[in-house]
C-alpha cells in the first residue's frame, strides 16, 4: 500500500500518542493504523448486526 505523508496538528498528535501509549505501540503510524483497523470493525459491526440485541415481538393477542 502507498503510503502518504501528512502534517498532523497538536490535537491529533496528542490523540495518537495517548493512543501509542495505551496500547503499547512504538509508533504513531501504528497508532493510527490502529485506529483505523477499529472504525473499519466497529463499520462491519454495524452493518452485519453483530453485537446487537435481539427482541422478540410480541403481537396482538385475539
């Protein structure tokens, strides 16, 4: 995969660093990889249902 450099501001560097930290990554390239790799799951989640509640219905007695 090509990849691209970009100029992140204060904000997000401190996001990414944070993000380093706490999952015990060497880089902010890895922490933003790891970031994407969560919203691409939690994406699929959303779509697929995985994860939600299932109720039953319950309709009009007669």
């Amino acid at each position: 995969m090509p990849e691209q450099a970009m100029e992140l501001g204060q904000q997000m560097t401190a996001v990414l660093d944070a993000i380093r930290d706490q999952q015990g990554l060497e880089t902010r390239e890895q922490a933003a990889e790891w970031l994407l790799r969560r919203r691409i799951r939690r994406g699929a989640q959303g779509l697929t249902g995985r994860g939600r509640a299932i109720y039953e219905v319950k309709g009009e007695s007669r």
